[in-house]
C-alpha cells in the first residue's frame, strides 16, 4: 500500500489562505446540506499542562478521500519555546478505507481552516464597509483570523487586547509588518478594544467570559471561534440576548459547545433564539445580515468538514503541482 507523507514545508507552499476560505465556503453549504458525514468531537483536556487535544473526522459526499484530524493546543508551551499548536491529519480513500496520506502539518491546515471559517462568516454576516476591528487575544489564531478577515473585508484600525501586554506587543509588531496600511492599537481593556468596533474577533481559550453586551454598538459583528470545548467562553450569555441574529457553523455542536451552550445552559436565551447555520445562509435558506444596525454573531465551534476540505484542497494542488 502506498502511503504518502507530507511535511509542514510542502503543505504551507501549495495551501494559502485565499484558496482555503473558498474550500471552506463549499464545506459549510455542504455541511448544511445535507452532503458531509461527520461523528461528534472527541475532546481530551489535561488540564496540569493546560493542555486540550480535539479529534475530528468527516467525510464530504462524492469525494475521494474521508478525513481523521488530530489537533492539540499546550499553552505552556510558549515558555518552553514551543508552539502552541500540533496534529496531523490522515487522509483514507473512502472507497476502500486505505490509509493514503498522512500529512504532518503540526496544526498548520487547522490554524488556517479555522481562520477561513471566520472569514466566511465575516463575509455573509458583517457590514460591508468596516473601519474598526477589534480583537481579543494575541495567538496564533488571532494572526491567522485577521489575515483571512483582510481577504473579504477592507478595515482601516485594529484594536488588540489580550491578558498579556507583552504578547500584545509582539502581536501589534507583527502584523504591523503583514497589514501595514492598517494602524494598530493596543489597549488596557476588553471593554476599551470592543467599543465603537463594526467587527469582533474572539480568539482565546478562556474559560470565563470577555466581552459584555452591554460595550456593543449596532451593527457590530462578531466571530468567535474559542468556544470549541464546553468549558471554553468568551461571550456572556446577554450578548446573544442582545444579537439580532446568531448563527452557527453546527447548531447540534454549538448545543454542547460553543458560545450558544453556555446561553442556553444559563438559561439567558432560549434555542429559538439561533436563526440558523451560516450554510444555509451560503445556501440562500436563510437571510444574513438585514441591516446595517443588527449585531450579529457567529458561534464557531469548529468542524470536521472543514478540515476534509483543506486536506481535498492540499491533495488536488499536489496534484497539479
């Protein structure tokens, strides 16, 4: 059996991030539509070494390849020179279950699903004239969701802030240097990041809630992609009671998950309160944003679809290379 491996180098060089939004897009409409087999997350945390591991697996209809990802975050690991980051992703041909592919992306296809997925969001949820993003974090992900939100949105300021002021000044540093007609801000507070912003990114592994309702101005978009675990928060409950419309990528896995678990557990907001999942709004099953004064949030929790797209994507420019 012939089995292929690909390493981190050759994976960044064929993948980029504008191809992997729209491999993403197509993931969502056929996750909505009926067309991706998936099974539920398996989430293992080792909370001694602030560690969580995630293993997720899908199969989109009349592709070649069905997809097991296995991806870790270690937040300690930046104090041991290390990234947070690692996994690998295994391709098997759906037709006979062979191994084919694995590829040892250390979390690279991950980190840029997710991005996309946030983009993609960004795309059919948010005001088309932006001047204002905020960001609350200062990861990798913030980096990668902020370089995807730049391909389908034109943003004039960022304001960071994350628990760290250090890390933000390496985070302002360096996209300073990746988006330099943006101007960067930090600032001391959440609350101070978040106000008069048109477009939220959340992007942190917190376990207690970041943002307030109450520091919303209309029209306000948010993404927020850290929920993946039912620990993990960053919006308090009375943001969705305040959204006009919440979408989610999965609205079964935002249930156990995501930003909209946490509501629905507080009993702030009941399921009624989710319009729908952003594939059907791809689709044209459900409306997007209707004005330009709703808040609107996007509840991502992340999705095994997704990554059997960008690995369908790695493989078919293998191909063509």
């Amino acid at each position: 059996m012939d089995i292929r491996i690909y390493l981190e180098p050759e994976i960044k060089r064929l993948v980029n991030l504008r191809a992997a939004i729209g491999a993403v897009e197509n993931s969502f409409a056929a996750f909505s539509s009926g067309q991706a087999v998936l099974p539920g997350v398996i989430n293992l945390d080792l909370p001694e070494f602030q560690g969580e591991v995630h293993v997720k697996a899908a199969y989109i209809k009349g592709e070649d390849y069905y997809v097991i990802k296995v991806a870790s975050g270690f937040y300690q690991n930046p104090g041991l020179g290390l990234p947070v980051g690692n996994g690998l992703m295994l391709a098997f041909r759906a037709e006979t279950g062979e191994l084919a592919s694995i590829l040892l992306d250390k979390g690279y296809l991950t980190e840029l699903r997710t991005a996309a997925a946030g983009a993609v969001a960004a795309k059919y949820l948010s005001k088309v004239k932006i001047e204002k993003v905020a960001v609350i974090g200062s990861g990798v992900q913030a980096r990668f969701q902020l370089l995807a939100l730049a391909e389908v949105r034109s943003f004039k300021e960022v304001a960071v802030w994350s628990r760290n002021p250090e890390n933000i000044r390496k985070y302002v540093e360096e996209m300073k240097s990746a988006l330099p007609a943006v101007e960067f801000r930090p600032e001391a507070s959440a609350e101070q990041a978040v106000r008069e912003a048109d477009l939220i990114i959340t992007a942190t592994p917190s376990r207690q809630p970041i943002v307030r309702a109450e520091w919303l101005k209309p029209g306000v978009h948010i993404t927020a992609m850290g929920s993946d675990g039912p620990e993990k928060q960053e919006l308090y409950p009375e943001v969705l009671a305040r959204a006009d419309r919440v979408y989610c990528d999965s609205v079964a896995q935002c249930q156990r998950l995501g930003e909209v678990h946490h509501g629905l557990e507080s009993g702030v907001v009941t399921l009624d309160k989710v319009s729908g999942e952003i594939g059907e709004v791809i689709l044209g099953r459900k409306p997007g944003r209707l004005s330009e004064a709703e808040i609107t949030v996007a509840d991502l929790t992340g999705l095994g679809v997704q990554d059997a797209a960008v690995v369908s994507l790695f493989l078919s420019s293998v191909k063509k290379s």
